[in-house]
C-alpha cells in the first residue's frame, strides 16, 4: 500500500537510462533555473524603497540611481558567468571553479556560501510570494507562515517527482509572470506618458538626512536583485547538449530580462512617485497605481505570488546538485550523491525543506526580516568564483585569455566591494549570522573529508599479506527468549554451519528458565543450554559478558558468532507491540571495539509469522 501510495505521489521509479531523456531545453531550463533571479525584483525593490523611505520625499529621489549602479553591476556578474559556462561545463559553478583554481578551503568557502544562500532564497521567495498575495487580499496576512509552508511542499513534491516534470511544472507560472508583468509596464508607460510625473509632496518629511551610509546600506539591501544569476553555471548539466552554448544563451536571456523588470519597475515608481499603503508590497502599489483595482491587479498579484513561489525551484535545483559534488568530493555524507526513484536527488531536496521550513517558521514569514542574512553569501561566492576564473584563464592561456581574465578580474572586483558593503551594512541586522555559518560549515566539510579519508586508509589493502586459507569452522551461541517454532531454523542452521553450538537463555525473573531449560532438552539433548541470571533484570549486559567468558574460555584467538533467531510480524504496525530485543542486541554488539584483535560475526535468521 506504501508502494502505491508512493508512486501515486512521485511517480514509478525511473531506470538510470532515462537520465539522458530528463536533460531540459532552453525553454523550460529558462523555467526551472531563473525563477530566483527573475522574481528577485519584487523583494530588491521593496528593499530599496523601505532603506530610501526612511528621508522621506528626498531619499526615495535616489531610488532609480541606485537602481541603475545594480543594473550595471548585474550586467558585468552575467558575462564573468557566460564565460564560466564555457569553462566549466560539468557544473559546480563557484565551489568548482574556487577549489581548482584558489584551493580546497576557497571552494569550500564558496560552496558553504552557495548552500546557505540557497536555503535563504527559499525562505525569501515563499514569504515574499505570500506577502504579494496578502497585499492584494489583507486577511491573508496573518496566516503568512502556514501558507508559505504549504507552497513548499507544494515543490518539494513537484521537484520529487523529478527533474522534467518539476521543469514544466515551473513553466506555466514563470511566462504568466512575465506576460502579465510585462504587460502592467507597457501600460505604465502609457500611463505615465498621459499623466505625467507623480508628486512626491505627499510623503512626510522626516528630518533623516541622506547619508553616503544611507545609500550604501540601500544599495546593499537592493543587490538582492542579482541573486539567481549564478543558478544558471550551478545547474549546467540540466540543459541539453550543446550543454555550454544552450546555457550562455539561456543566461543572457535571463540577463536582460531581469534588468528590464527591474528598471522599469524601479522607473516606474520613481516617475509616478508611488508609495504603498500600510501592509503592501510596493510593486503591489506600483499595479494598483497602473491598473486599479481591476482583474489586471489580481492577475499581477497572482502572477508574483507564482514566481516567488517557483523561485525556491531554483534552490531544489542547484542546493542537491551542489551538495552532490560535494558528496562525491568527500566532503559531504554519501547519501547525497544518491540519485532516487526519480532520478533527482532526493536527499539533498529533503534537507533543503526542513532548513527552509525551519527559517519561515523561525522568522515569522517575514521576508524583510530573512533579507539581511540573504545578499553576504551570495556576493562571497560570486567574488571567489570571479577570482578562480582570473587564475584559471592565466594557466589556461587559450585564445583570448588576457580579455577574459580581465572581464573576470573587473567581476571579482565589484563583486568583493559589493560583498564588503553588504557585510558592513548588515552586519548588525543578521549578516554576521552568514559570516559565522560559512567558515563553520567549512570545518565541517573538512571534518566529513577527514573521516572518510580515515575510513579510507583502515580499509585498504596495501600491506596487508594475502592469506588465502578457509577460516575455520565458527563457534555458535544462539540467544533465545524461550522453546518455540521461531527458533527451529536458527538451530537448524547452527548446527550446519558449526559443530560446536550452543544456546543461553537470560533469566530476567527467577524461577522462569526451570520449565524453558526442561523445553530445550526435550527438542536439542545433545546442545547445551546455558542459564544466565540477571537479578537486575538487564538483558543485553549479562549477554554482553557471558559472550566474552566465551571467548576467553576457548582462548583460541576467535569470537564466537552470535546466531539471532528473530521473528517477523505479518504487519509493520505490529513490530511496535514487540521488544525489538533482537535488534538491540545487534547495536550493542556491532558498536562494541573489538578485544585482542577478536572478531565477531553475528547471522539474524528471521522467521515470518503467517498472515
């Protein structure tokens, strides 16, 4: 039934073949990796309008020119990019091109920076979706956490049921949003051109001056604007093949769609000089403004809470992918390069949930409040991949490679003023949050790396002489809780794989193991039974130290196996109604350190109960 359920939900499992047949085209990469960059417009620019609001009438003046320094500055990450795409076409984006060419702890800077950014740009664009929602329909607004929390399984299911069907998925809600958005700018030109400039003399003075700390810390907030662009070389191995001319042209694409959104939002409400009522977005402002309260607003206010919400497909793209790498690297726990059913991994997916799901619930659902954790990793990553590719192209040398490290070195350099202005800006507001996690999630990373290398050198082979003689015949002592049908086959394999057998039964109450002892004779007279005592009433110690006066009685160099008779319910439910004794006598014995070079096998012989 759990099966069925399963593949009701996800859908049946996928052969390792198909994995060719998942790779996207253009159109739906397009949907399944800009919805972070492209949707970023709805909370940068409600940054930069709460950071200007602040002077009143005169700071909210700076809002385009500030809008047009980021502009620039995405214009300049997006082609340092495009010429990672054509470098590093295996994927891996920042941690790839940082630990090739800067070293293992940059790389690993860069991908404890990629992953925690991820994690927040799930976290910012659910609650940012739900916050456009609620500006539209108010009695939304005090349910914000429980609606971005059903949004999230909403995609998390859709990712787990794979990678071409959560593309297509995404489809839909990325081209609504740009036609309708799209669409509501055309008309704010028009509107603009009839009326004219809108009057500022409305908003109330405040009698805060404007500050070069003012506009440094806008500026700061607002460069959430180019989060998403590095998705694109993050997630290559999406596209189809031609892998690195599909995605540069993909990137470009996304590029300049972004700095039209963005412009043209951020001009329009300069030049009609819009300002939001209480408990509204200002691109919410901005459409009602344009369109009224027509079914034109609501379908731009959908569209957005759509975009944002598909804009945590791109974490659900790029966070499993990197930590897959970082998997195969050995710095992250195997389980992460496991693909699942779906050929999608699903591991990596589930972890991204919980952490998204804990940082809404943590936060309130308020996207304001995630936003100066968000900006820190994202420009530390973008700097140290700018600054990989700088080296990369000087080794590399190729055609071309003075013009394009220099593109790369301009990209490393505004990236890393970006990052220290981000830092310094919000350090207070929760930035220095980020800078403690990356530098420790690098140690762990490195503590991950230490122990499989550890794992690695007492497992291998070298030095070790070969010796091929058949081991000797084991030793067998078969722990019962009493006489019954479920310990037949394990005697009866016992006795074929040994010929020295023996049983021992813990005797918890007194007076019990008279009638068991009696039992045994009657089937097994020719197998000792050994009666152990336990007045405290403890099962897995007195096992635990009759196994060692074993060993130590033969004395022979060997540990005896245990042989475990364990039945089985017919249902799963009904495993709950037992000890589970079996199963812990297992853990015991498989974590206890093995005594004078000792080894001990242990063999579980289940018996299935009857329907």
């Amino acid at each position: 039934m759990l099966t069925h359920l399963r593949e009701l939900v996800f859908g049946p499992p996928l052969p390792t073949g198909r994995l060719e047949g998942e790779r996207l085209n253009k159109v739906r990469a397009l949907a399944a990796l800009s919805p972070d960059a492209l949707s970023s417009v709805a909370y940068a620019n409600q940054e930069i309008f709460l950071g200007l609001a602040v002077a009143g009438a005169a700071g909210l003046a700076y809002s385009l020119p500030i809008a047009v320094a980021i502009a620039g500055l995405l214009v300049i990450v997006s082609v340092s990019y495009s010429q990672t795409l054509w470098a590093y076409p295996t994927g891996g984006g920042s941690y790839t091109v940082a630990k090739e060419n800067l070293g293992a702890t940059p790389g690993l800077v860069a991908a404890g920076a990629l992953l925690i950014d991820y994690v927040l740009t799930a976290a910012v664009s659910l609650t940012a979706g739900v916050a456009a929602i609620a500006s539209a329909f108010p009695m939304l607004w005090p349910y914000r956490v429980p609606l971005s929390l059903a949004i999230l399984l909403i995609i998390l299911v859709a990712n787990l049921r794979g990678l071409r069907e959560s593309g297509t998925a995404m489809t839909i809600p990325v081209y609504l949003f740009l036609g309708s958005f799209g669409a509501m700018l055309v008309a704010g030109l028009v509107t603009a051109a009839r009326e004219g400039p809108g009057d500022w003399s409305g908003v109330p003075a405040t009698g805060v001056p404007i500050t070069l700390v003012l506009l440094l810390h806008t500026f700061a907030a607002g460069c959430t604007a180019l989060t998403g662009i590095e998705a694109i070389s993050n997630g290559i191995t999406v596209f189809r093949p031609p892998v690195s001319r599909n995605a540069s042209r993909t990137l470009a694409i996304m590029a300049v769609l972004m700095v039209a959104l963005f412009l043209g939002s951020i001009g329009l409400i300069h030049y009609l000089a819009v300002v939001p009522q209480q408990a509204e977005t200002i691109l919410s402002a901005l459409a009602r403004r344009i369109l009224g309260d027509s079914g034109g607003y609501y379908l731009v206010q959908g569209a957005t809470l759509l975009i944002l919400a598909v804009a945590a497909n791109t974490s659900f793209a790029d966070f499993p992918r990197v930590a897959s790498i970082l998997a195969r690297d050995r710095y992250l726990p195997g389980q992460f390069a496991n693909l699942g059913d779906r050929l999608v991994y699903s591991n990596g997916m589930l972890v991204l949930a919980t952490l998204t799901a804990i940082l809404i619930f943590v936060f309130g659902g308020d996207s304001h409040a995630l936003i100066p954790l968000f900006a820190v990793g994202v420009f530390l990553a973008f700097t140290l991949s700018q600054a990989g590719m700088v080296v990369h192209w000087i080794r590399a040398r190729s055609a071309g490679w003075r013009f394009k490290s220099l593109v790369n070195g301009v990209g490393a350099t505004l990236t890393a003023a970006t990052f220290l202005i981000v830092a310094f800006s919000k350090f207070r507001e929760g930035a220095w949050i980020v800078l403690v996690l990356i530098p420790a999630m690098a140690i762990v990373f490195r503590a991950v790396h230490l122990h499989y290398r550890e794992v690695s050198r007492g497992l291998t082979l070298h030095g070790l002489p070969p010796d091929l003689r058949p081991a000797p015949k084991p030793r067998v002592v078969i722990p019962i809780s009493g006489v019954h049908r479920g310990i037949v086959d394990a005697v009866r394999y016992a006795q074929a794989i040994s010929d020295e057998v023996r049983a021992v039964y813990v005797e918890i109450h007194p007076g019990q193991a008279e009638a068991v002892l009696r039992q045994w004779h009657d089937w097994w007279p020719d197998i000792p039974l050994d009666i152990i005592p336990s007045p405290y009433r403890s099962l897995i110690g007195p096992l635990l130290s009759y196994l060692d006066q074993i060993d130590e009685h033969f004395n022979d160099g060997l540990q005896a196996t245990v042989l475990l008779p364990e039945f089985v319910p017919a249902h799963w439910w009904q495993g709950l109604l037992h000890n589970q004794t079996a199963w812990l006598l297992k853990t015991a014995m498989l974590y206890r350190r093995r005594r004078h070079g000792y080894q001990r096998a242990i063999i579980d012989v289940p018996y299935h109960l009857k329907r």
